[in-house]
C-alpha cells in the first residue's frame, strides 16, 4: 500500500511539473483537421496553376513566367491564407476546448513561451520565402517553407508535447529533398503540411487525448 501511494504521489508531483512547464492542452484534432485544410489547398494551387500553364504542364520556366501574373500570385496567396487562417482558427477552438474541460489555463507564460518559439522562426522562414518570390525563385518556396515549419516545431516542442519534435524533423528532412526535385514542391507540401499531419494528429489523438477523456 505504502510503495502505491509512493508510486501515485510521484505521478502527481510528475504531472504537475509538467503542466508547469509544458502546454499540455494541444489537441491531435487540430492536427487532423490542419492536415485535411493543407491538402484541400494543395490540390487547389495545382488547378488553379494548371489553368496559368503551370510546372505541371509546361515546365519550371513556366511557372517563373506566370508566377509575374498578379492574379495568379493573388489567388496563389488567399488559398495559402485561406488555409493557414483556417488551422489556426480549428487548432484554437479545439485547444481552448480541450483546456476548459482539463480546468487548465489557456493562456500564461508557458503557452507565451511556446508562441515566441513556434513562431520566430516561422516569422524569419515568411520572409525568406518573400525574398525567394522576389528574385523569382518559385521552386524553393515549398523547400524553404517546409524547412522552417520544421524548425519552428522542433523549436517550440521543448514547451509541449515531444512528439511535436518529430512532426517537426519530419518536415524538415522533407523540405531538404524536396530542395532536389524542384518543380514538384506543391506535392512535397502536401504530403508534409498535409499527410504528416493526419498522422501527426491521429497519434496525439490516441495517445492523449483518449487518455484524458476515460
């Protein structure tokens, strides 16, 4: 009896600490759904540079050609903002749920922590790939913006979830070989923002949010 009280309170020291320093309230829905926004937006970008002669008829060249089309990069840019705002808002409602039934704090200095390290790089990847848009280098924005998301999961795991960390390898190691098959860039984000993702969320699901709810 005594070694199991031992055992329980050593849980409870264990899960506090943890709530302490690590945002615990991330829902693996969230992923699932980012997952399913990020591949609706792909198969979109692809249509919509098929119908401007895109890579995947004509050719890199074509792409660097169309890409100077204001409405086509306009269009390129509402799906993109389309998509994040839709993931966004999906991962903070389901977040925030998630919180209020653990009676957990949504916002303090943890998940504070958490934002400046996710996004910082994030930050520095967008504009990167605002430069890579302006010196007309199209094929390596998908690269680059799998590269960074990589970074800014890896960077940011260390106040959440570990599993975050290799989410966040993943897409990095994607984005390095998609650097090698230039022209194919929308497919590499698809399966990275996408069917990672879906993979990503479908195991936090099972593993912990299950947990909390029996």
């Amino acid at each position: 009896m005594e070694n199991e009280k031992y055992l329980q309170d050593l849980s409870e020291i264990k899960n506090m600490m943890n709530r302490s320093s690590r945002f615990i309230s991330l829902s693996g829905l969230s992923g699932i759904f980012a997952g399913i926004y990020a591949i609706i937006g792909a198969m979109t970008a692809k249509l919509i540079l098929a119908q401007n002669a895109s890579v995947y008829i004509n050719g890199y060249d074509s792409v660097v050609a169309n890409i100077e089309k204001s409405d086509l990069v306009m269009q390129l840019v509402l799906v993109a903002i389309a998509v994040l705002v839709l993931a966004i808002g999906t991962a903070v409602f389901l977040t925030t749920r998630k919180a209020r039934n653990n009676n957990q704090k949504i916002w303090d200095n943890t998940s504070k922590r958490l934002l400046i390290n996710f996004f910082a790089p994030l930050f520095a990847g967008g504009i990167f790939c605002l430069v890579l848009l302006q010196y007309e280098l199209v094929g390596l924005i998908a690269p680059a913006m799998l590269i960074f998301y990589g970074l800014a999961l890896v960077h940011a795991s260390k106040y959440t979830f570990g599993d975050l960390k290799g989410l966040g390898y993943a897409n990095l190691i994607l984005g390095l070989i998609a650097t090698q098959f230039i022209g194919y860039g929308i497919y590499f984000w698809a399966v990275g923002f996408g069917i990672f993702h879906i993979i990503y969320g479908i195991w936090m699901h099972n593993k912990y949010d299950r947990k909390a709810a029996e």
